[in-house]
C-alpha cells in the first residue's frame, strides 16, 4: 500500500520514466544473471571447469566502465531518454549473440561487449529517473530503482528454476543458449521508452548552456579546468564503490554454484533459494533507502553493512534448503538494504554538469576493480578447502562488509541536494 501511494504521487510523466528506468536496470541485470545460473551448464558443454566460465563474469564487469564511460558522454551531448533506447537495444543484442557462441573464447568477447552495453544503463537511467521526480521521498524511489537489479536476479532465478529442468535441446539450443536467447526480450522496452518517455527537464534546461559552450573556446576551457575539481570526490567514490561492488557480487555471483556443488541442491532448489534471498533483497533495498530519508544516506548505509556480519552463519553454514533460503533472505536484505541508498546517494553527491558521467562511471570502475572476485573466490576454494566455497564467501562478507562501513563513514553526505539543474 505504501508503494502504490508513492507511486501515485507522482504525475503520469514521471510514472512512465521512472518505470522505464527501473525496467531498463531490471532487464539489463536479468541478462546478467542468466550467466551466473548457468555457469555449471556452459562449462559442461564447453568441456572446462567453472573458474574458466567465471571469466565470462569478469570480463563482463571489467568492461561496464567503458560503458558507463560511452553511454553517459552520449547522454550529456543527446539527452539521456535516446541513449537509454540505444542502450536497452545494444545489451539485448549481445545477449542474443551470446547465446550462438560456437566456443568459450568467442562467448567471452560477446560477454566482454555485453558488459559495455551494461555498463551505460544505470547511469543514464539514475540520471532520467533522479532528474524527473521530485526531491520529496528520494529515498524511497532511490531503493526501488536500486532493487531493478535485484527485480532482474529474481526474474532470472525464477525462469531457471521453472524452465530450466525442462529444456533438452541439443546444438545451439541447448538449455543455457535457450535461456541467452529468451534475454533478448528486453529490446521491447526501447519501444516504451520511445512513446511514454519524455527527455529529463534537467537537461532540457541546460541544452542552451552546452550550445553556447560548443560554440565558445574559451567557456569550454574553462569547464575543462572545473572537471578536475571534481577529482578527488570522484576519486574517492570509486573506492567506495569497489567496496560496494565486492558486497554484492561476492554474496551473489558463485552462490547459486556454491548451492549446487557444497550442497548438491537441483536446479529448482537453487532457483528458490535465490529467488527467496531476492525477496530479501527488494524488500532490503526499499525500506533501507526509505529509512535514510529519517536517518541519512551514510548512517543507514553504515547500519545495513554491519548488520550482514551476524547473518554469516545462517547464510553460508547452514544445512537445509529452508535455512538456506532464511539466511539468503537475511543476507541479501542487508547487502540489498545498503545499497538501495546508493542512486540517491551517488547522484546527490555528482557535480550537476557530469551528473550523467559521474555516478555511474565510479559505479562501474568499482566493478572494474572488484571484476576478479568470482575468479578470486573460485580460485581460493580449489586452493585452500576443496573446492568448497562457504568458508571463501563467509570471509568475503567478513572484510568487505566492514570495509563498506569505514569506507562510508569518511565520506561526506549531500541528502536533498537540487537535481532539478545540470549546469
């Protein structure tokens, strides 16, 4: 109920924007988790181990700064409602050329351009979405649009856990590519963002700023000494972000593998167990971004990532499949929960002329630094305990969940800050 009057407080415009941007972020990490569900069934047919599947995860991280990079440089000079078209369409194509890689050397180059594609979307998207609501509950909308991502990992594990056990083809039809294929749906969206979105008011009001800085030497020189003032914050949300990167991805990316190897669980289990952590997770990211409304972006950030230290035994030692699902639950709550504030955040703390660039390139250079993380924890379970992973992803939460909390302690905060402008 509270959603839905949230909701309804906005104007019809701002509805449709804000349902484009969180559908853009929701399907854009659908195709992303499709991988990290069939890690185990691409390498089977690609006769390799998972450590060499797990580089499609890491070349698919290390290459969304670049992205982020291309699509927000976009977004500032054509406005961000096209280049989220041309962004929906390119992650969707090369979802599509995933799924009829002949080989594994070919599948990474198509997750490596994937990741390009990926990287884009959330920075434009934040910045459509934060620029075209109103101040008023920024907090929540930040965690709603946040929880896409995890709207998109919930969608993904329920299809697996519902289509996957199904489906026996052979050749480029095999299971996994069937799945790659069915994530090429999300080109649709670029439709509805076509017809039902407008362009962000923000960057409307300052297109006549940009004309008249292309057309003056002198004014771009001066912007160009105005961007490097902005270094050491951007500096400083990168490390951050690399903290939050190595949270999420390290509690999410091996833990479906982690349920079918240390506990031999069927496909449809794991796709419960993740689907129920991803429950948690929404809900996390909602109440938590709604939360730093009262308590502020850092505190609530703060409390969330000490908060995952106790659920540890539950989530990663536990024996059964409903425990299991109880500590998934409570996890992913908390990581989810530190996150939903991280749009709301982020854009707050962006220098309006580079909101489109600023926030989402930090974001995916702290995937970029944190991208050998699933290769870093298969590797360190094959070395140390087996090939068992709950001892690696337990320090995992561990150090990062505290590193998240130091790191976001030193930093500084800008809540209700105007993003009505960009220049």
């Amino acid at each position: 109920m509270a959603l839905l009057k949230e909701l309804r407080s906005l104007t019809s415009a701002q509805r449709s924007t804000f349902t484009a941007c969180f559908l853009g972020w929701s399907l854009d990490a659908f195709d992303f988790f499709l991988l990290t569900l069939c890690v185990k069934a691409i390498a089977t047919e690609f006769h390799v181990g998972v450590k060499e599947v797990a580089e499609a995860i890491f070349w698919t991280l290390v290459m969304r700064p670049v992205g982020a990079l291309l699509f927000g440089l976009l977004a500032e000079r054509i406005g961000r409602r096209p280049t989220l078209m041309i962004n929906v369409i390119s992650f969707s194509l090369f979802e599509l050329a995933s799924a009829f890689a002949p080989s594994l050397p070919i599948f990474l180059v198509c997750r490596a351009l994937f990741g390009i594609a990926m990287g884009g979307e959330w920075g434009v998207g934040a910045a459509l979405a934060l620029e075209t609501l109103p101040p008023t509950n920024r907090g929540f909308f930040s965690g709603l649009l946040q929880e896409g991502y995890v709207v998109g990992n919930l969608m993904a594990a329920a299809l697996y856990g519902l289509l996957f056990p199904h489906l026996h083809g052979t050749g480029m039809f095999t299971p996994w590519r069937v799945m790659f294929m069915i994530g090429t749906l999300p080109a649709l969206l670029a439709f509805y963002v076509r017809f039902n979105v407008k362009e962000s008011p923000a960057w409307l009001a300052g297109q006549e700023a940009r004309e008249l800085e292309r057309k003056t030497p002198r004014a771009a020189g001066l912007r160009k000494k105005e961007y490097l003032t902005y270094l050491p914050s951007f500096l400083f949300l990168i490390v951050l972000m690399t903290m939050f990167t190595s949270l999420s991805h390290g509690t999410q990316d091996l833990y479906p593998t982690f349920l079918e190897k240390d506990h031999a669980l069927a496909p449809g289990s794991v796709g419960f167990v993740v689907v129920i952590a991803n429950i948690g997770a929404l809900l996390g990211g909602i109440c938590c971004g709604t939360l730093s409304e009262k308590f502020g972006r850092k505190k609530t950030i703060i409390g969330a990532a000490l908060l995952a230290l106790p659920m540890v035994p539950l989530w990663a030692w536990s024996h059964s499949v409903a425990l299991l699902a109880v500590g998934g639950f409570l996890m992913q709550f908390m990581v989810q929960g530190a996150w939903g504030v991280i749009p709301a955040h982020l854009n707050e703390l962006a220098p309006a002329p580079v909101r489109a660039i600023f926030p989402g390139l930090a974001y995916q250079l702290g995937n970029l630094f944190s991208s050998r993380n699933g290769v870093f924890q298969a590797m360190l379970a094959n070395r140390y305990s087996g090939g068992m992973l709950n001892i690696v992803l337990s320090g995992t939460v561990i150090v990062v969940a505290l590193m998240v909390a130091i790191v976001t302690s030193l930093g500084s905060e800008a809540k209700g800050a105007n993003l009505t402008v960009v220049e």
